[in-house]
C-alpha cells in the first residue's frame, strides 16, 4: 500500500516539510490550513491539560487522516525531558481509541529517521538519503530568510502590506522551486525584493526579542498573527529560536559543544546558570537566558510566550519578573490556551509595546 504522510502545518513550515517527505517517496497529504475546527478536533480529542501545541497538531493530523493519509510525521518524540517526547505515544493511542489507525514516523536528525524511511521506501540508497537532506536543508535556510526579512522590513515599511505581500510571493516561489539551481537564484531573489520594499529608515521603533515554547514561536494561528500585528504597531520582531536550530539542536554533538565551546548556546546556558542550574526540559533554561542575550544586545523589551500546562516554560515565566529586575528589561510574559481572546491578547501586547516606546521617545507623540 502506498505510504501517504500527513504533519501538523506548523505554521508556514509546511513548505519545507512538503517538499523532503515527497522527495523521500511519501505521497504526501497536506491538511487543510490550521483554523478554529482544527483547534475543535483537538480539544474534542485530546486530553483536558493537554497543552495548546499538541491540540492543534493532533486536529492537524485528523483532518490529514480524514483526507485520505496513513501515515503521521512527527518532529521530534521518545527522547528528551520534555512531553513532546510522548507526543508521539499520545497521538497514536488517541488516534486509535477514535477509529483512526496509523503508523507514525518520527522525523527527527537521528538514524531512527533513516531506517523508519528505508521502511517505506527499501529501494532508497543511503546516497539519496542524504541528498534530500541537504536539500531540505537549503529550502529551510531560505525559508527562515524570507521570515527573518520580513520581521525586519515590515516595522519601517511605508505602504502597509508590502512586506507580507512579497513574503507570500516568496513562500509561492519556495513551494514551487524543486531544483539546487532555482534555490540559489531564489535565495538572490529575496534579497532584492525585500530591498527594494519603500521604507521610512527615520521611523521610531522598537526592538523585542521573543522567547518561550518552539511550537508558538512559529505558529501565526496560535499567536493570532502576532508577528504581522506588531510589525505593523512600530515593532521590529526577533525570534530567540528558529526550526533549523531546533531540528540542529536536537543532535548530541552539538550539545556537547553548546556545553564546552564559547557557541551561542553556551553563552544562554551561562547567563540562565544563575537561575537555572540544570535543563528543564523544553526549552525553559533558553527562554530564561535568551531574554538576557536580548538585553545585551539592546533590545528594548522581551515578550515570553508560553502554553497553558508547559512545565519548562511556566518555571521560566515564574524566572522571568527576577530577571526582568536584575538586568533591567521589560518582560511580558503570556500564558496561552485554546480560550485566550484575540481582543484580550492583542491589547496587552499593545500596552506592553506602548509602555516600551514612552519610554524610549518620552517627547514623540504616541502615534508617530
């Protein structure tokens, strides 16, 4: 039977994941974009303390499923202190108990991935293998390009839209490119029509550095589009994690070097060390140390994001007023969950932001 491979959307991130399970052999079924019935599915199904990530991503999978899907791709599961490690366990159980039988495939940079792969596919040499994984990994480079330059364009941008308007062009493109050579002219591409987007560079605006659980740092539906609304309120966004470093992250060899070597990581857990002096999970010790990288680096204010339940970052979210205070940053922490409002959330945001700018240009009017 043909192995047809349904994941959770992730945010944008779908066009990258597409593109390496089809070029692995896998029919792959995309699911509809993540929306309120999704979030429905997973409240329905999953349990009641289960955090927001895993209800989005398990409706994600069912509404897969229902189009036609037999086989689930996970990030990540089984390794770690974290719950994404019974991720995988949960969902299979869960599936099954509601009629929905499956096979789950763990995509993750161990050998477990090769060998659940050459399962599916026996006829796949190692060499194939391994193209497809530098490839996947140029596609992500140039996603995360793409995102990173809009988060910086859009704050200065003169006519409003511009920025997100050539980011879905270039997503488009993205999705389309399916050789080395379209990629390298992209990647050239990008950099070009981003520059050439009319800014005002005299703009007053401000910086915030963002941290707390990966999944919400790269999810617009469960940040109801976070990013596009303060970029559009004067705010130029950073991101503490990306999906590079996370899917980078999660190999022995660089937490061996992240915890010997002078690496970024290595600086974070240093600066974490007086608060946390061991990982937690997650990524709660990272949370706590990259809002002080932030400072460092002159940002003028951090916000912390976290699910409802996410033992690492409400251990960091409890951290963060201390650090706040030592080191002299603002920190807005937020607790997120299938009820959290839009309303709500975005006026707290706005507050958070406003407060920020009185006092970095306490002569300009609020909305120059």
């Amino acid at each position: 039977m043909q192995a047809k491979i349904t994941f959770p959307h992730a945010g944008e991130y779908y066009v990258v994941f597409k593109h390496l399970l089809a070029n692995l052999g896998y029919e792959v079924v995309l699911p509809p974009p993540t929306s309120q019935k999704t979030l429905d599915i997973g409240i329905k199904l999953a349990p009641a303390q289960a955090c927001l990530p895993f209800k989005i991503t398990l409706g994600n999978l069912v509404e897969g499923i229902e189009n036609g899907a037999n086989v689930v791709g996970m990030i990540g599961g089984k390794t770690g202190i974290c719950r994404l490690a019974y991720y995988s366990e949960m969902y299979q159980k869960i599936l099954a108990d509601n009629g929905y039988r499956v096979e789950l495939l763990a995509v993750k940079a161990k050998k477990e991935f090769w060998l659940n792969v050459k399962k599916h596919h026996p006829e796949l040499t190692l060499h194939q293998f391994m193209k497809t994984i530098r490839g996947f990994w140029r596609r992500l480079v140039i996603f995360e390009l793409i995102r990173e330059r809009s988060l910086e364009i859009r704050p200065y941008e003169i006519n409003r839209g511009d920025c997100t308007r050539m980011k879905r062009r270039f997503l488009r493109k993205l999705e389309q490119t399916t050789d080395s050579y379209g990629l390298k002219a992209l990647k050239q591409e990008i950099s070009k029509g981003f520059d050439a987007i009319p800014i005002d560079k005299n703009r007053k605006i401000i910086k915030l550095g963002l941290v707390g659980e990966f999944f919400l740092l790269i999810d617009q539906f469960s940040t109801m589009n976070m990013e596009e609304f303060l970029g559009n309120n004067g705010v130029l966004l950073k991101y503490s994690l990306s999906f590079s470093e996370f899917f980078v992250g999660s190999l022995k060899q660089k937490r061996f070097l992240d915890n010997y070597l002078p690496t970024h990581n290595n600086q974070v857990y240093k600066f974490a060390q007086k608060y946390i002096t061991r990982p937690i999970g997650g990524h709660g010790r990272e949370s706590v140390g990259e809002a002080i990288v932030f400072k460092q680096k002159g940002y003028d204010g951090v916000i912390h994001l976290y699910p409802f339940s996410c033992m690492p970052e409400v251990v960091a979210g409890s951290i963060v007023p201390k650090v706040s205070a030592d080191w002299g940053i603002p920190i807005l922490s937020i607790c997120m969950d299938e009820h959290t409002g839009e309303a709500g959330f975005q006026t707290r945001l706005e507050a958070f932001t406003d407060m920020i700018k009185r006092k970095k240009y306490p002569f300009t009017a609020k909305n120059e």
